[in-house]
C-alpha cells in the first residue's frame, strides 16, 4: 500500500461533521520543526493536526499546512483556547489570534484546552464564545479538553449545549473509564492525548507498572511481535478498535510514517480487554480538578 493511499478511519461528530479518527499532535514540537513535522504528516496521508494556542506553534502548523500540496477543505485543523484567555471577549480575541497565526479563515474543531474549576464562569463565558464563533461558520465544531464528568454536566447546565469531543489523557497506564462513559452518555466524542503514553516517556518511573511507558511493557511487545507491528502501533491500534481519535505526536519523520501505519490490523475484544488492565489510574499530566491559567504561565499574545 503506498503511503498516499492510507486513509484514517473518520467518526462523526454531535453535529455531523467527520473528523479523522488518527492524527498528528505537535505539542512541544519546536516551531522551528512543526512545519516539517506537519508536512511529512500530511504527505503521508494524516488529514488531523492537533495544536494549540498555547503551544506556541500555530504558525508553523499554517506553513506546514500551506506547503502540504493538500487543499485546505481536505484537512482537519484542531486548536485550543488557552485559560489566561477565558472570559467571553477574552476568548473572542484568543479565537481571533489562533485564526490569524494559522493563517487560515476556518477551524475545523476548536477547543477549551482546560476546565478553570476556581473561574468556571469565564469557562462558561468562553464556551458562550465558542458558540458564536461556531454560529459566524469559523468554526465548523467546538468542544472540551480534560473535563472530568462533573465540569461536563456543568457545562451542559449553565449552556444547554453539548461539546462535540473531549480530549483526555489517555493510553493504556491511564485508561479514564469514567470520563469515558461520560462521553459516551452524552455522545461526545473521547479523544486522547499522550495516546502512545507521551508523558510518561518523559518522566520515567511515574509509575510502577512493570514498564516505565506502555510501549516497553511485556504485553504490548509480545502483541507487537504477534502482529508484525511496532508496540507504538498496537497502542494506537488500541485506541482506534475502542473508536477512540488518537493524536500521536512526532518530529521524526519515520515515527510519523509508522504512527499512520495501522489500518492493515486490528486486535482481538480479548487483547483489547488484557490491555485496557494495565491500567494503573494514576494521570501524569496537570489535574483538571486544580486547574487555573498560572499552572503553566503562557503569554499567547506574544508570539
Ligand atoms: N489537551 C491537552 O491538555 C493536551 C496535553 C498534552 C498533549 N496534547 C496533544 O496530544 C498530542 C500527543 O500527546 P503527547 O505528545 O503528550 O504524547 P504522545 O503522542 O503519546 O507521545 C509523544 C512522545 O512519544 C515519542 N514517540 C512518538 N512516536 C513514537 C514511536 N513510534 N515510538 C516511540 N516513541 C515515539 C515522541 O518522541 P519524538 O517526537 O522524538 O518521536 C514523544 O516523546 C500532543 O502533541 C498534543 O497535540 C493535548
């Protein structure tokens, strides 16, 4: 099968727009490799970029973007409104900025990147935002990042809209069963960050599992060597035969081509289950319960 040919499985949103299910992350992709990691993603037949506007990047993804070769109404670009931006005229201008750094007059899916439990008014507010932008056709869906169960069911109160996807930490070491019956109640749609155990490869030893990250633990490499596959593949094969979306990240191009490479497999309810219980329920990355704009201070305007 030539690269070109590999296309992601799609899964339909709350509003009927498709969405790749497998796509490229780019956080903490240096600017300065994000167009190439972009474009090598693109040309290997990735259509969903994942940035924010707290990383930095959102230019470079345009340029990478632009130098795809690939029509922009082919492609599928996610951004994330930052906390410090939160508030409904905050959250207005966060949109605008993101909108004029990726140099494109649409995002196909735009995302609160954090609940602020202390501030969830401006949460609320910025959501208020959201629709708005949604409502003008700028963006073609709008939902949530790392919303535990509850900011979910608040959400929905104070607005009466229900987002269009969640995007959570998730991978076989930290598998979130109850964010994602959440989702599934409400039809949002569960996609995951650090998919391929992100954050634990880079704090080693985070957690006692018999591997420090899911891509060294016996279960995934014995799966890997059954199927002919890498171990990064069968997690994200993981992901996909849950009907989770999936955004690995990667600037190295031989790691994007394999991170794309897995739709010519697909694994057992069995091994699914075996690994879904390598679970161990500890998070690495920030808690969305403490949340606020300072827990990584990030200036967005000045980039
Ligand atoms: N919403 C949020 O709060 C939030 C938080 C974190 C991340 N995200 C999004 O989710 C995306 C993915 O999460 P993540 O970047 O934290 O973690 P990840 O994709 O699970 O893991 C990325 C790490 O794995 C390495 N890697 C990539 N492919 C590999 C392979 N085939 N074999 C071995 N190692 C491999 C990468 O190194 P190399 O680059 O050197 O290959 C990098 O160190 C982010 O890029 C971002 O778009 C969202």
């Amino acid at each position: 099968m030539s690269p070109a040919s590999k296309t992601s499985p799609w899964l339909v949103l709350n509003n009927g727009v498709k969405m790749p299910a497998l796509g490229l992350g780019v956080f903490l992709t240096p600017a300065a490799q994000t167009a190439d990691a972009v474009r090598t993603a693109i040309q290997n037949g990735y259509r969903l970029i994942d940035t924010a506007a707290a990383y930095m990047n959102e230019r470079a993804v345009g340029e990478g973007i632009r130098s795809s070769g690939v029509p922009r109404n082919e492609l599928f670009i996610t951004t994330k409104l930052w906390p410090g931006q939160y508030g409904y005229d905050g959250a207005m201008h966060g949109f605008d900025g993101s909108l004029s750094r990726l140099g494109l007059d649409y995002i196909d899916l735009y995302l609160l990147h954090w609940p602020v439990p202390t501030s969830f008014a401006a949460t609320v507010q910025a959501y208020k935002a959201m629709e708005k932008v949604q409502a003008e056709g700028r963006a073609r869906a709008i939902g949530v990042s790392n919303f535990l169960p509850h900011h979910l069911q608040a959400l929905q109160n104070e607005t009466g809209v229900t987002p269009a996807l969640n995007q959570i930490e998730l991978n076989p070491f930290y598998t979130q069963p109850a964010s994602r019956a959440a989702n599934d109640e409400r039809g949002i749609v569960t996609q995951a960050w650090a998919p391929i155990g992100g954050t634990y490869l880079r704090n080693k030893n985070a957690v006692t599992s018999g591997a420090d990250t899911p891509l060294e633990h016996p279960l995934i490499i014995g799966l890997a060597q059954k199927y002919g596959k890498t171990p990064a593949q069968v997690v994200i094969r993981w992901h996909l035969d849950h009907g989770f979306s999936a955004i690995p990240k990667s600037v190295r191009p031989e790691r994007i081509v394999e991170n794309f490479d897995v739709f010519d497999f697909s694994l057992s309810a069995g091994e699914i289950a075996a690994i879904d219980a390598l679970d161990t329920g500890v998070f690495a990355g920030a808690n969305p319960e403490t949340f606020t704009a300072d827990t990584y201070p990030t200036d967005i305007d000045a980039q």
